[in-house]
C-alpha cells in the first residue's frame, strides 16, 4: 500500500490559445504570455518532487482517459460533441475562458481519467491515498458550460465512474481552491449522498456564485466564502470549525479534495495569504478526518494555482503530508508571507464570521 501520484506528460500539453491573463489577445490587449492556467507551474512541481526525492516515495502512474460512458454520466451528448467537433478542428472557445487547441477533448478525457483512476485505485484498496495533477482542472465545468479554464467536470465524472463500479455510494468534496466550486456545486446540489463543501475568496470567480444560503434540496452544499487577506489560520480555522463538522455528519466513504493552490500568498488571481506550510497543514487535518471517518480514503485532485515558482512549494508540501514523507523542501518565501499574514484583529473578525457561519449550517 502507498500513496499514488497519477501523472501523464501529456496533459502537460494542453494548450490555451493566445491570451494575456485572463483577457483574449485583439485590439488594445497587446500579446501576453498566454493564459495563467499554464503548464508550467505543474511541470515544475513534478521535477521539484524528482529532485527532492519525494516522488521516489509515492506509486507513479497513469492512467487510461475516461471514456465517452464515463463522460455522459455528467456531460450531455450535445455538450461531447460540439467539443470533440471543435477539438478536431483545430479548437476553440465553448465557454466562458475555457479554451483548447486541437486535440483538447483527448487531453481533457485524459485529465478525468487520472481522477477517476485515482478515486477507484483508494476505494479499491490498491492505494492508501493519491494525487491526481489532473490538467485542465475540473470544478468550474458545468455539465453543458466548460468555464474558468475547466472542459470536464473531473472529480464529478470519477464519482460516478466509482458508483457505477459499485465502489462506494456516499462521497465528500473538500474544494479549498481560491474559487467558488460553481461546476461541482451545480452537479451534486441535490444528491444527499454528496457532500460539497467549497471555501473561496468571496465574489472573486465566478462572480455571481459561492453565497452561503446555496444549500441545495438535501442541505448538503456548503459554500463558505471568505474576505481577502485571511491567512494560514483563518484557513485551517475554517476546517476544523465547519469543515470537518460537516464531514462528521455527512460520513462519506471517502474524502476527495479539489486542491488549488491559488489561495498562496503569490497567486495572481487570488487575494488570499495561505503558505507552502498552510497547504501542508490543512493536508493533514483532513488526512485525520480520513482516518476517523472513512478508514483514511483521501484524493486530491489539482485544480486551480497559478505562481509557476510558489506552486511546486505548495504542491510539494500537501503531497509529501499526504504520503507521510519525511522529506522537507525549504519553502523560499516563508519569511516574507509570514510577515505578510494578518494580525490578531483580522483574525479573530474572520473567526466572528466563521462562528456565525458554523452556527447558519448547524455543524
């Protein structure tokens, strides 16, 4: 038994088109770098995993795409089928900032299928835990509306791979990236049997999504949107006072997390002051909730982050906590973030909110 690390070069291959930012290159928007959901930020997670010695730990593996049955469990054939006409034809735009080049479709069926085998590998007994560094991330598709750089819903199509296997039927998802888990939310809003639980910089993406009162027909939906600024404690503050609650009520077979680094400290479309060390933390938390509530089932899956250099710290931080590893990698910027994070004030205001939130969702 290990912890597996579920990788293909390929999906490190996906491509954008040209864009600056987050803005479509035209007019006054000169040429930029591309779009920030870039494959470097993963690519150099991986080889700071080689160099460390980390990835000698885990169980490194592929895996075989999802297939067109996988996919219509959460996508609507209509959906499948303009993307894969305007993959093969050279790519596109369907959405709203979710781009692909030719051949997206295969690299985003390929993107589920690491989610999906990582879900099934921990329910089947073959891993203790995972990692998915799943590209293009998932938790903003929408079953007919790929938006915020998601094409597939991942973690939503391995869910339901792993119930049609009759692997499990009760599942949580833990979303910690900096933005709202619309695509997820909207999938499970009123399946009892999924517990989504989103933590997000309040009205940063989408903008018109995340409110705490989006509870579903079940209740089991779990928005907490939090102010810009909070910090390491404001975080692993919210998973032990409403997080893992809600996991203790729900007690899903297994925890899965839509792990985004954009909530760091040096992300560019996030505002908040999480460090490499607040990952790991916060890695370790639902780890213990794992092992008390559903015999340490725990995946996580790779969303959102978007600081080539600060990501690998972040990544290398919450696997190494997932595998139980010893190896330490020095985070470079952890004096200048903690002299970054709020003061005692700030804190104990975002802790008003997070009591008065607990008490709203009863956990």
């Amino acid at each position: 038994m290990a912890t597996g690390f579920l990788h293909d070069e390929l999906t490190l291959w996906h491509g954008g088109g040209d864009y600056a930012l987050t803005l479509p290159v035209g007019g006054f928007v000169q040429p930029g770098a591309g779009m920030p959901e870039s494959p470097e930020s993963k690519r150099r997670l991986v080889n700071l995993m080689q160099v460390s010695g980390l990835m000698a730990e885990l169980r490194l593996t592929s895996a075989p795409p999802a297939t067109r049955d996988d996919l219509l469990r959460v996508h609507p054939a209509r959906y499948l089928d303009r993307f894969k006409a305007a993959s093969d034809a050279g790519g596109g735009e369907l959405g709203h900032h979710a781009p692909f080049l030719r051949g997206g479709y295969e690299i985003a069926a390929l993107s589920a299928g690491l989610a999906k085998a990582a879900v099934g590998a921990v329910l089947r007994g073959d891993l203790t835990s995972a990692y998915a560094l799943s590209r293009p991330p998932g938790h903003h598709c929408l079953p007919d509306d790929p938006n915020g750089f998601c094409l597939l819903a991942n973690i939503a199509i391995a869910i339901h791979a792993a119930r049609a296997a009759g692997l499990a039927q009760r599942f949580a998802v833990v979303d910690w990236d900096v933005h709202h888990g619309n695509g997820t939310e909207a999938i499970f809003l009123d399946d009892p049997d999924v517990l989504t639980v989103s933590l997000h910089q309040d009205r940063n993406y989408p903008l018109d999504t995340g409110a705490a009162s989006t509870r579903g027909a079940a209740g089991s939906n779990i928005n907490i949107p939090l102010p810009p600024g909070c910090g390491d404690a404001s975080y692993t503050e919210t998973l032990e006072r409403i997080v893992i609650p809600a996991l203790t009520r729900h007690r899903p077979e297994i925890i899965i997390v839509a792990c985004g680094f954009d909530a760091s400290a040096m992300d560019p479309l996030g505002r908040m002051l999480v460090s490499a060390a607040g990952f790991g933390a916060m890695t370790g938390q639902l780890q213990q909730a794992a092992a008390d509530l559903c015999k340490g089932r725990l995946v996580l899956v790779h969303e959102g982050g978007y600081s080539e250099a600060y990501v690998p710290f972040c990544g290398h931080a919450a696997i190494a906590r997932l595998a139980g590893s010893g190896i330490d990698v020095p985070d470079p910027l952890a004096q200048t973030i903690a002299t970054r994070q709020p003061d005692a004030r700030w804190v104990n205001n975002v802790s008003a909110h997070l009591r008065e939130l607990a008490e709203f969702f009863e956990v």
